[in-house]
C-alpha cells in the first residue's frame, strides 16, 4: 500500500524518498487516467519533466501507467518547460491532457506531478479533488509502451512567431538564469534566435542541498543580481523551476516587482502590437497595472484571487491579458496558461525597440503611473483564527485603517480598503493552506509598511 498522497491547487509535491515514491508516482498517473477518461480515452497525454535527478524516470514510469490505461502517452526526449508540454497539448488535435513531473518553487528535495487540461491550461482544485477520490491504495501492475518526442521546438517556434520579425534586437544583451529548472537551455536558445546576445547561469541537475531554490524572487536572485552587474547585462531573466512564473532584475542588480513588468509587457502589446482587449486581474491588483490599463484603454476585470477564476473570465473572450496577483501572466491569445519564456521574450524585444534596458523602461513608466511599491505578509493561523476570521470579515467595515478613513471597502475576496491616494491593503483567507494573506500597496516604503501591519493586526483580531 502506498504512503500518503495529498493535492493542492498546483497538484502533488512530496519529498523524494518518502511520499515520492515509484508507487506513488504509478498511483497518482492511474487517478490521472481516470480524470482524462472523461474526454475520450484512446487520445495523446503528453509528459514533461523538469532537471531535478529521478524526474525523467518518473515521468517515463508516469507515460507507461497512461499508456496501460489505454492512452497514448508521449514522454519528451528531454527536460522540458512546464509551458511546452501546455502548448504541445493546446495545439495537437489528438491530445487531451498533460503531465508535468516537476519540483515547481518547491526546494531541491520534492518532486512531483502537475496535471494539464485539454486546452493547455493547468488543472485546478476541482480536478485534484477528484484525484483523490480516483486514487487507489495500491499501484497498477500495468505498464505500456511510451514514444519519447521532441515537445520543445514547435514551443520555441511558436514564441518567435508571436514576437514576429524586428529590428535591433542585437543590442540587447541578456542574461537567462533558469535557477537549475526546466527552462534552462531553451530560453537562451530561443532568444538568441531572436538576434539577443544571451548568456546563462545555474544550468544542470538540481540536487539535493543546493543552497539556490528555483524560485525567482529575492534571496534567489542574489546571484543572478550579481551576475547581471559583472556582464553589463541589460536584464536578468529567470525562470521558477518548471517555467510558468518569471522574475525580472534591471541593469544595476535590482529585483523589479512583477506588477510593474506586467505593466510593461501590456504596453508593450498594446502600443507596439496594436493588440487589444480587456485585463482580468485580482482585487489585489496593484495600481501600476490599473493605471497603465486605463491610459492604454484597456477594461479591468476584477476576478477573485486564483487562476481557475481568471480562467472564467478569459473563456468569456475578448480578454488581452491575465495578471495574477504575484504578477504571473497569460495570454489568451497565445494559451490559457500562465508562461514566463513568452514574458522575457516579449520584454527582450521591448528593450530592443525601444533601445533602453529594463530599468530604463521602468523608470518611464514610473514617471508616468508613480512609484508604487507592493507588499504583504503571510500568517499561519490556527483553525480557531480561520472560522472566526470568515465568519466576520463579511462585516468588517473599518471606519479607519492605519490612521486612515477608506473611501472604499470591498469585500469581494476577503477585505480590501482603499484610499483616497489610490493606496490600498486587502485581507483574504488563503483557499488551500491554514493562511491569511495580507497585501497592500502604497507610495512609499513606510506607508506600505503601516498599511501591512495594521492589515496583520487586524487579520488576527477582527473582533477587535
């Protein structure tokens, strides 16, 4: 009998050599099969893996498990981006679903498997809720035949045909830092197709105990914030472990907030593209985003925090871009999923019309928008905190915060309160984990802070 399985919303992370297991890994790939059952069986899955050692072989044992239960599973012949393995599925007419054997952001000693829908975007809580009730004590016997393909090259077509052919962009010098994940290799490949100068750090395996997490915020940038100053790069590009969520660092080594490169990249598709359309971004959306939409005459629409909410919203149509609240993007009219390599390749061929580096980008833009800063904190609560807290924040409504009279309270996911400045803080209940989110943004590091921590008092004291 297998050890224990537990979904979350981006599906099934374990610790190698505990839960992740070979029987687990057949375990979780026969639930699977039963899940992809409901399209028609029969059909193409397709299977990624990312660097870390032991996940090649457990997205072969993964195909074989598919391949038993009576699909086509194809294995790619190499690590491959979480994004690939979403475009190969979107755009083959015989594919109805995907796999991804990947660690994600977690650290160096979990591995573990992501589901893909039918139209490449990732599977959500309702899939892996029923995972769980598919999941049997004991793996499957059977074992099929695998076809192992190249998933990376169309995936890489497909990004230069969305930039199209430019000019200039062999100005652009760029350093990729893939943090040892699944977009190593194919991102500098695909810029430097481009006609970008790009250069990369943290490549291979991602073994247990190394100090770097694949996970592009700060403290693991620091190296790549260091390497960008040392090659008088114009950027730092890096990728999380399986390639769906970016981080940016500018030419003098500084991190940029993912808000304000998302602002980036929607002037980008708007003025340089002549693209259009609605934004769909969460209550916690930051100002830079708003007011960037709003001078670009794009509508906002506001949808709970999480992307199978979003996903609601761009299945309506017309929508140009997602903006997730940590900053993830997707575009719907490239697929419904989230894909970091198709930001830096946008935001590379930014730099290289308009000739300036990305800090000088966003200082433009801060001149034009201000200079917001985002921020927050995660608490741990206990059961107690959790029942109390939704149980009252439907009727919290503070007549001051931080000092400070709102001009407005929403209570659409969780508590927001904004202000008159365009200053806000929001207070929400984390869907998968014993969590209350706190976010604010401000224009200034000492309101931002004032603003968070009035948020977590208040979070854990709503009665008071």
């Amino acid at each position: 009998m297998g050890s224990a399985v537990r979904f979350a919303a981006d599906g099934w992370k374990a610790r190698v050599g505990e839960d992740f297991t070979e029987e687990n890994v057949a375990r979780v790939a026969a639930a699977a099969a039963k899940w992809f059952t409901r399209t028609r069986i029969g059909s193409k899955i397709c299977v990624g893996f990312d660097m870390r050692p032991g996940a090649e072989d457990a997205a072969l044992l993964a195909g074989a498990v598919l391949s038993s239960c009576g699909f086509a599973a194809e294995v790619s012949q190499a690590c491959c981006p979480l994004p690939a393995v979403s475009w190969a599925v979107a755009h083959e007419d015989e594919a109805c679903g995907g796999v991804m054997v990947t660690g994600s952001h977690r650290s160096s000693e979990y591995l573990g498997m992501a589901l893909v829908d039918s139209d490449g975007s990732p599977a959500g809580l309702e899939c892996y809720k029923k995972l769980d009730a598919y999941l049997k004590p004991d793996a499957p016997e059977g074992r099929g035949s695998v076809r192992r393909v190249d998933m990376c090259t169309a995936y890489e077509d497909a990004l230069l045909a969305f930039v199209g052919p430019q000019a200039h962009r062999e100005r652009v010098r760029v350093l990729c830092d893939p943090l040892f994940g699944a977009a190593q290799g194919v991102l500098p490949r695909i810029l430097q197709r481009m006609g970008v100068e790009a250069y990369e750090i943290h490549r291979g395996a991602y073994n247990v105990g190394e100090e770097v997490r694949p996970d592009p915020i700060e403290p693991w940038l620091d190296d790549c914030e260091q390497a960008v100053v040392d090659s008088a790069a114009w950027a730092g590009l890096a990728c999380d472990g399986d390639g769906d969520r970016s981080g940016v660092v500018d030419e003098h080594g500084r991190a940029i907030a993912p808000q304000k490169v998302a602002a980036l990249l929607l002037g980008y598709l708007v003025e340089h593209r002549g693209m259009s359309g609605r934004v769909v971004v969460p209550s916690t959306a930051s100002m830079v985003v708003r007011k960037t939409a709003e001078l670009l005459g794009c509508p906002v629409s506001v949808a709970p925090v999480g992307f199978h909410r979003m996903y609601r919203e761009m299945a309506g149509g017309k929508v140009l871009m997602a903006i997730e609240e940590g900053g993830a993007l997707t575009i719907p009219q490239h697929m419904y999923a989230r894909d970091a390599l198709l930001a830096h390749v946008m935001l590379a061929d930014l730099m290289g019309e308009r000739g300036l580096r990305v800090g000088e980008l966003i200082e433009e833009l801060e001149n034009v928008v201000g200079p917001w800063v985002f921020g927050g904190r995660d608490i741990r609560i206990d059961n107690g905190q959790r029942e109390m807290l939704r149980m009252m924040g439907p009727g919290l409504n503070p007549r001051t915060f931080a000092g400070r009279a709102p001009v407005e309270v929403s209570h659409l996911d969780g508590l927001r309160v904004a202000f008159e400045d365009g200053s806000w803080a929001s207070i929400r209940l984390s869907h998968a984990k014993p969590l209350v989110r706190v976010r604010a943004e401000a224009t200034n590091q000492e309101d931002l802070a004032e603003l968070v921590a009035a948020g977590a008092a208040l979070a854990l004291s709503p009665s008071s």
